[in-house]
C-alpha cells in the first residue's frame, strides 16, 4: 500500500514524501520592487521537509499584481531575490515550485504603478474588497482585455516561467484558480465576452489551455503544474449549474493532458465525486488540496493516498503552524494549532466563515 511518506517521481525528480505545502500569500516582498527578502527566505527554509512546496502566489508582470508587497518574477532583481530562497530550499533538500498568479480584476489602481488599471475577461467588477496599504477598497470595474492584451498576458506568463528557471526554481504551477485571472475566464459570470475566449465552454477554458501551451514551450511540461478550483465562490466567482462545472472542468483537464505537465492541483469544493471524476480524467500526477471544512486539512487527509484518491496532499495552514508538518505528522503529533483569528493564506478560501487569502 501506497503511503504519504513514500517517494513519487515528480517530472523527472524524485520527491522524498507525498506532503506538499499548498500556495500561501504571505505579502512579505518588502525588497525594492517587489522582491523577497532573507525573510522569504528563512519562511521556506523552515519548510524545506514538504516533498514539494508551491510558493506563495506570483505576478508574472506588473499588471498582474492584487495585493500589497506580493512578489513578481517579471525583473532582473526579482529573479535574484527569488535565487536567495531556492537556495536556502535546495540547501536543505527540498524542491518548490513558484506559483504564478495574476489577480486580474481583483485588486486596486492603487496598487499599480503609472496608472495601469486592474484587467479581466469583461468589464464586470466583482462584488467585495481588496486590502491596500491605505485600508480596504472596493473592487473596481476592469478594463477588458483586448485580443493583444490577451497574447502579452500569455508571453508574460512564459516570460516569468522562463525567470523561475534563472532564480533556480524546480517549477512553476499556473494558478487557474480562486478567482483570479485564468478562473475569471472559465467562469459565466465574470467572462461574458462574445468572441473566442468566451461564451462556450472551448473559448472559456482557452486562455488557461494557451498560458499552459506557451509554459511548457518555455520551461518544459515536466516542469509545469496547473491548479483548478471548480465552484470555488471566493472572489465573487459564480459556477452554480453543475452540469457546467463538470463539464468546464473535465474540458479544460482534457485539454492539459496531452501537454504531460507535472502535476494538476486541486483544490477541492464539497463535491468529492467531480474530484474522482477529474482524478480518473488526468493521466499524470494528482495533488489534492482536500475540503475539510470547517477545520484546517489535517492527519485524517493522509489516507487519501493510500485510497488512490491522490498522489499528493497539499496542507495550507497546518504549515504556518507547523514547519516541520511532515516529520510530526509521520510521527501522529503533536500540531501546534493554525490561529484563525490571524491567519492569512489557508486551505478552503471561499469555503470558510473567516477571512482568508491564497496564492
């Protein structure tokens, strides 16, 4: 039987556990221009025992950041910055993988430079408000992405995937999920564009196929992950029918297989059948960040490899607490308990009644 503390081939490397460490925001760029700092660091150092770790979520260009002191992989000195992190990992044994996240309409003018504009697929704003470093706003209505805009989006994504490979990362994972720029896309209510990126299911999945192609021309498919998750609300995302789910997801899953990416990455809603559905679909490996509301995903989620279910188990919080989670879950405990009160970044967001925010 197939345990979490057994070895996986993860495109081509050998990971020591099946424990991965989901993508947190942790807003601690607080180097010139967006970089990280010793700090960054020292916080992925300290979890360097995780067979795999996705960092926290990055801007592949400047318009693509939503949040304060987010780090970009789109600068010489980002790159560098970066470098200083994946050492420390790969110093102790380890292997991550930058997430790269661009936020789309969620986030702020304020949070741009030289008067850029928050970008989506229609301009729809969604409903809520972003923390900048001059309180909460609300959400403003995007600028539509023209067809143009639409390709520099991709050439960026590859451009910031070829920059992870220069700042020493093992691999980038595309974050086609929460409600950010690619699930903006494939969900009805935020994309009601009425060309070839919208209206049916082929043109919603499009963009995320497109940035997944350019990724792996650019870094290689071993050397790619995508992450999805359907009828996730955070972010004001609305994907209610779930006939539509079904069939969105399984599309744009049967759309990514023949790219034999690294991993695909799912965080789980309430319905564990679209999660066989999709794990019988994917032909690679299968990372499940699991619903287990209302608590933090835990030891119980281990048997989820050993069902099949997964081939790895991404905890998010239970990280924070814990930096040496797979040692003490290997041994049944102790955990130090996630503080809800203060966390920022988790496993269920969009699913929990406190505030959370992941990359």
């Amino acid at each position: 039987m197939t345990t979490a503390f057994d070895p996986i081939d993860l495109g081509g490397k050998r990971l020591p556990n099946r424990i991965a460490m989901a993508p947190m925001t942790r807003s601690r760029a607080y180097g010139p221009g967006a970089t990280p700092t010793e700090l960054n660091a020292t916080y992925y150092a300290q979890r360097a025992s995780a067979g795999l770790i996705v960092t926290e979520g990055t801007q592949p260009s400047v318009i693509g950041q939503g949040y304060p002191d987010t780090p970009g992989l789109h600068s010489d000195a980002q790159i560098a910055g970066w470098r200083q992190v994946t050492d420390a990992v790969h110093a102790k044994g380890g292997t991550i993988f930058a997430q790269l996240m661009h936020t789309g309409r969620i986030g702020h003018p304020s949070l741009l430079p030289d008067g850029l504009f928050p970008v989506g697929p229609s301009p729809i704003a969604a409903r809520g408000q972003v923390f900048t470093h001059d309180g909460m706003k609300d959400f403003v209505t995007p600028k539509e992405l023209t067809e143009d805009e639409i390709a520099r989006t991709i050439t960026d994504f590859a451009a910031a995937a070829r920059n992870a490979i220069e700042a020493g990362f093992d691999g980038v994972e595309i974050h086609g999920a929460n409600g950010y720029l690619i699930h903006q896309f494939l969900a009805p209510n935020a994309n009601q564009r009425t060309d070839g990126w919208g209206e049916s299911v082929a043109g919603r999945i499009r963009l995320g196929v497109e940035v997944a192609t350019a990724v792996v021309e650019a870094i290689g498919g071993p050397r790619t992950g995508f992450r999805v998750s359907p009828g996730n609300p955070l972010n004001d995302i609305a994907e209610t029918d779930p006939s539509d789910v079904e069939q969105t997801y399984t599309s744009l899953v049967t759309a990514l297989a023949p790219l034999g990416l690294a991993y695909l990455h799912l965080l789980e809603g309430p319905d564990r059948d679209l999660t066989k559905r999709l794990r019988k679909d994917w032909p690679g490996v299968f990372v499940l960040n699991p619903f287990t509301y209302p608590e933090p995903t835990g030891q119980d989620s281990l048997g989820l490899v050993e069902d099949g279910t997964a081939d790895l188990i991404a905890f998010g919080a239970l990280f924070l607490a814990n930096p040496d989670l797979p040692h003490r879950l290997a041994r049944g405990g102790p955990f130090n308990t996630p503080d809800k009160a203060t966390f920022y970044g988790g496993d269920h967001r969009g699913y929990t009644d406190y505030p959370t925010l992941e990359g």
